[in-house]
C-alpha cells in the first residue's frame, strides 16, 4: 500500500477531559507555564522546542524548529544566528508566530507577536552557559548560506576550535529576538472533534487580556 493511501487512514482519538473557562490562568504567561511544566513532566522529547514562522520581503511564509530559551518580562525569546535567512526576515518584517507541538499531550499553543533583539549582555550571559562543543558550532556556521561538503563544515568547526580553544566568546552574529505576543491560542483535543480552543489577546503594547472561546 502506498503511503500516501496510508495517510487517509492515520486517525488519532482525542479524548482529553474538556477545557473550560475556569480551568484557565487569567495570565496567559501563567498558563503557557502551566502546559510547559506538563510537556516537561510527561517527558516531551524537547518540550521547549516550537516553530517560529516568518515572512520575507515578498510576503513567503516559512517556518523552522527553535528552543525557547526564556520568558522575560512577558517575551518568548531564542537565540539565533543574526545573518541567518530568518533573522533577515524579521529584521525586515518583526512580525512572527511560534507553534508548540505538544502533540503527545493532544494540545497546541500558537503565539503570535512581535519581536524585537534582546541585549547583547542577554545573549552574551546565556551564549556561556552553553556547551563549549555548541559555542564552537555557532562560529564554524554561517546559518543559512550554502555549504559545499559536510568536510568543509568539519573544517570551519577545527578552524574556530584552533582559534577559540575550549572557551570561545559569543559571535558577534550571534544572538537572540524576544517575541511579544499580542495573541496566545491554547487548543486542546477532544472527543468527535470538539476540541477546545482559548485565544488571549491584546493590543500591542496593551496589558489588558481579553479570553475567548474558539470554535475547533
Ligand atoms: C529541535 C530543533 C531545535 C532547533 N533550535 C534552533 C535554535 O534555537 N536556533 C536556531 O538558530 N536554529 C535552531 N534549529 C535549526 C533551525 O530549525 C533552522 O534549520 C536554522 O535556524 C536555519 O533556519 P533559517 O535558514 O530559516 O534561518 C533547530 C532545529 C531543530 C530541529
């Protein structure tokens, strides 16, 4: 059987207890925390992994996997690299949107916002917290540029290793966005499709959050 005829026949059951109103944090950073610690207790293979959708200057959408790293003062932040296709799309475009796919807990969080670089001394405290091996790895890449061989990359990797030894500093190319939500959709999988479904939303910059319901 091919796997394309596979597909019409992969169906899940969701059967979560329903969600209601009463069940949610009034903050929606508090409820984000909330599911978070719970992907992390069920042991979520990367529970702080999302997807961070952009769009470029012609207004192509594309999305890629990365860690959130932080909650600060209310921003969804990562690191990254700042010549990298993604960064230029944001540089140009700051509107952007991260998807996590806690798919083993049957939920989904979707945050839209705004994002904005945060500090060099964020990006400088948290680049060495990292690995050594990782903080080479951000030198010997030019994320996003094409690259001939794996052996090439190899190289770059040795070549910062000789330069750098064991303790590199942070790249100048390398730091991180903070997103700024002005929604947080929180869906959980029900029983017959009726899945439940929260958006907190606010103006930009607002600090009132308004709840509604979805239908799914
Ligand atoms: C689970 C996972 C986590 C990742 N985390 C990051 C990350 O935190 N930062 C990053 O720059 N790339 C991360 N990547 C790689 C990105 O998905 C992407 O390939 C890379 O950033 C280049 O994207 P771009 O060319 O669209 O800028 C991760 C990939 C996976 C699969």
């Amino acid at each position: 059987m091919s796997i394309s005829k596979d597909l019409q026949a992969m169906r899940e059951h969701y059967d979560q207890e329903p969600l209601r109103r009463s069940d949610l944090s009034a903050c929606p950073y508090e409820q984000f925390s909330t599911w978070l610690s719970d992907a992390v207790e069920k042991k979520i293979y990367d529970p702080n992994a999302c997807s961070l959708a952009t769009v470029d200057k012609e207004g192509h959408p594309s999305a890629r996997a990365v860690l959130l790293k932080g909650m600060e003062e209310g921003g969804f932040s990562f690191y990254t690299n700042y010549n990298s296709r993604k960064a230029s799309h944001l540089e140009n475009n700051p509107n952007a949107s991260i998807h996590f796919p806690w798919f083993a807990l049957q939920r989904q969080v979707v945050v839209i916002g705004v994002v904005s670089k945060l500090g060099e001394q964020v990006a400088d405290d948290y680049f060495q917290s990292r690995p050594s091996l990782s903080k080479l790895g951000a030198w010997a890449s030019q994320q996003s540029e094409e690259v001939d061989s794996r052996e090439s990359l190899e190289k770059a990797f040795l070549e910062a290793k000789e330069k750098w030894g064991d303790d590199p500093p942070k790249p100048p190319h390398w730091g991180g966005f903070s997103l700024s939500p002005v929604s947080i959709e929180f869906w959980q999988g029900g029983p017959n499709r009726l899945h439940d479904r929260f958006i907190y939303s606010r103006h930009q910059g607002g600090e009132k959050w308004n709840i509604q319901r979805l239908n799914p």
